[in-house]
C-alpha cells in the first residue's frame, strides 16, 4: 500500500525543495509518496515539524538548531524535539557582492563611501536577514543607512508568498511556489530593472541571486572581516567556511564568510522509525545523485551543529 509523508520543504526550485524532491523521487520505489508543501519556508519548515502537520522535514542546520533550544523567534515553540535523520551534502553561503564599478572590495568600505547598494536579501521577517543584519552592524553599517544613501534591500521573490495577482505589472507566472527558472528570470528582471545591483544572502551553487546576477552584471564579493564572521558564528550557530575562488564570476579568490555544508532531513523523536530506515536506504540509491544542484549523500555518521541529536533509528543505522 502506498504511503503518503507530509514534508515541510520551501518554495519549488529552493534547496530545500530540491532536497526534498530528489529523496521523494528514490522513495517512491519503497510505494512512499512525499507530499512536499511549498509554504513552509524559513521558520515555517521547523513549526509543522515541531507541531507534527508534516511528518518530515528538509531545512538548514541552524533552524533545527534554534527550534530545538527554542532560540530567538522560536522561543514560543513547545516540546519541539527534533532529531535529525540524514544530512546531505549541499554547502552553503553567506555572499556579499556589489557592481565592480563601485570601487571598493571589503564590506565595511562600502559602507564608508555610502553606496546606494542595492543587495537582494532575503524578507525581514525571516530569520536568515537577522544573520545579515547583524554582519552589517558588525561592519558599521545598516539596511538603514543603505536605503538613506539611496540603496534599498529588494527581496528575492516577486510576489512574497501571494497568488493572486497584486496588479503591479509582473508576470503572472511570476508566483512564489514557482519553478527555478522563473526565480532565475525575476532576478534578470531587478538587475535590467535598476531593483537590485548586488546580493546579499545565503546561497548554494544553483541560487539564481548569485548564477544569474553574476553573468548579468560585472560584480565583485566582498571581503568580511574575520572577527565579524566569529562574533555571528558564536551568536547564532552557524559554520565558518570559504566560498571557492572561481565559484561564481567575481569570486576571485577564497573568500572566508559563514554559512553551512549540509542540510538536515529531519523528523521528531516520535517519527516511525520504519519511514527514517526507508529514508537512509532510499539516501544509498545512486539515483538520488541525479538532481540539478549537485546534492549527495555520504553514508557515515554526520557530525551535528550544536548539541543536536539523531533520530533513535537513525542511531541504529550509523552503528
């Protein structure tokens, strides 16, 4: 008989969504059917978890991390006991990154010569942006000053999470649960547009806020200072790592910043432990390495951000 998983991924075309997709595509052969629902982003993903509407979950280290010891936003969170089933192997960024033409290199330069940026980042009230917004206070500046000299922080989707047509002129296509090609055509729009002359966000090799944006136009990453990047890494979780020279154009040498290099498949203490062993099985099929961001899986014990826990049959697995 078939069974059907409530997943909490994010919006079609995310990494989260990838993620989810390429498991639900190998483990469809054990007659499991993932019903990914779209709506839950950022800390959406880690509230239907915690509060079983989704059986599963696929998210960034730091949500199941905060959620856990009901940190910040999520303090309001009862009982959440998360444990978490597999990570895969899919890095991501904290990228900061202007038009060359402005002249400087480092963060807090730009700050200092009050360049109207214009960075996509990602909404205010998700908890990725306090991330970045404490990176720019560490750096003297603020998405304040940038809109004072004339910059702005445009969000990365058209439309927010509405369906029904806002009567801006947009396409209608242009909706938030849409594919990755349409993200990837709405950030050629803000760039032809005058909307966005940067980015500043966590992105993986296939956001199109860094592929498409850094063909687009002519731009250089910015540097963040060492001690920026400890202060935030103790305050919030996350990892110190290096965007790879030659990643995007414009990197043109490592940079040091922050950001992770799994995402966590997750589920709570209480998730079948049949649907956890069907999942690391289904993890191993080399299918699952045919996606179109590179995910993978390495089949070792991972080692967790935090204090954070495996699922008990997940466990039993790694033993």
């Amino acid at each position: 008989m078939t069974r059907t998983v409530k997943t909490a991924a994010s919006l079609a075309g995310s990494l989260w969504w990838e993620v989810a997709a390429s498991l639900r595509k190998v483990l469809a052969v054990d007659d499991i059917v993932l019903d990914l629902d779209w709506t839950r982003y950022d800390h959406l993903n880690v509230r239907a978890v915690s509060a079983g509407e989704c059986e599963i979950g696929v998210t960034m280290p730091p949500f199941v991390d905060w959620a856990q010891h009901r940190r910040g936003p999520l303090a309001d969170l009862r009982d959440p006991d998360l444990r978490v089933i597999a990570a895969v192997n899919l890095p991501t960024w904290l990228v900061a990154a202007v038009d060359r033409t402005s002249g400087v290199e480092t963060l807090r330069q730009l700050g200092e010569a009050k360049f109207p940026w214009k960075p996509i980042m990602p909404p205010a009230d998700q908890l990725l942006r306090a991330w970045g917004e404490r990176i720019l206070e560490l750096h003297g500046l603020s998405t304040d000053d940038i809109r004072s000299w004339g910059g702005d922080d445009p969000p990365p989707y058209a439309r927010g999470l509405r369906h029904d047509d806002p009567g801006d002129g947009l396409p209608a296509r242009w909706v938030s649960n849409e594919t990755e090609s349409q993200l990837a055509e709405y950030t050629r729009h803000q760039s032809a547009t005058g909307l966005a002359n940067g980015v500043f966000m966590f992105v993986n090799l296939a956001s199109p806020w860094t592929t498409a944006l850094s063909v687009l136009r002519d731009l250089t990453f910015l540097t963040l200072e060492d001690e920026a990047l400890d202060t935030v890494r103790r305050e919030f979780g996350a990892q110190r790592v290096s965007i790879p020279e030659r990643l995007f154009l414009g990197v043109d040498s490592d940079k040091p910043t922050l950001g992770w290099r799994h995402q966590y498949i997750y589920g709570r203490a209480d998730t079948d432990p049949e649907l956890v062993r069907a999942i690391l099985r289904a993890l191993n099929r080399p299918e699952f390495l045919d996606n179109a961001m590179g995910i993978s899986y390495t089949a070792v014990r991972p080692g967790l951000v935090s204090d954070l826990r495996l699922h008990p049959a997940a466990e039993a697995w790694y033993e």
